[in-house]
C-alpha cells in the first residue's frame, strides 16, 4: 500500500517546477519535489506522497497523521530505514 505521509522541511532550493526541499520524517531525511506546493516554507509540515509534497499541513495534523502510522503498524517501516540507511544529507 502507497501512504503519504507527513514530514517537516527543514531547508529548500531552487524555484518553481524544480523546487526541492530536505524533509525529516520522523529521523529520516529525504529530498523532496515541491512544485504542487509552491506556498510550502523552512518550519512547514507536508504531506508527501512518492517523493512530491502534496499539500501543506499543521503540526497538529502531521502528529495526528503520525499517531495513525503507529497504530497501524506502518511507522515501523519508516524505523527500519532509518536502521538500513540512516538519515540522508
């Protein structure tokens, strides 16, 4: 099954279609597309879904999105790449 999941960003660069930001999800950190949230800031939380941020969302929400992860066992996964790989710079 295909999630999207919530992640905070914590830096960006580049403009417009090849906007891209470096987002933490919960320790991991991956590169992700920005263009379909071009209103998306350095603090933001997003949703994202097969590496593009699809919308913008509140801390509330994201914590709330993580909270049903966990409970449905699927935060687990994001915790063995985070063993696997660790955090990418």
């Amino acid at each position: 099954m295909c999630l999207a999941i919530p992640g905070k960003i914590l830096s960006t660069v580049g403009v417009d279609i090849e906007r891209t930001a470096r987002v933490d999800f919960g320790g991991i950190v991956r590169e992700v597309n920005l263009a379909y949230t071009p209103e998306a800031r350095v603090g933001n939380y997003v949703i994202v879904h097969v590496g593009m941020a699809i919308s913008v969302v509140d801390e509330e929400e994201a914590k709330r999105v993580f909270s049903y992860l966990e409970e449905m066992g699927e935060f687990g996964e994001l915790a063995e790449l985070r063993a696997d790989e660790g955090p990418k710079q």
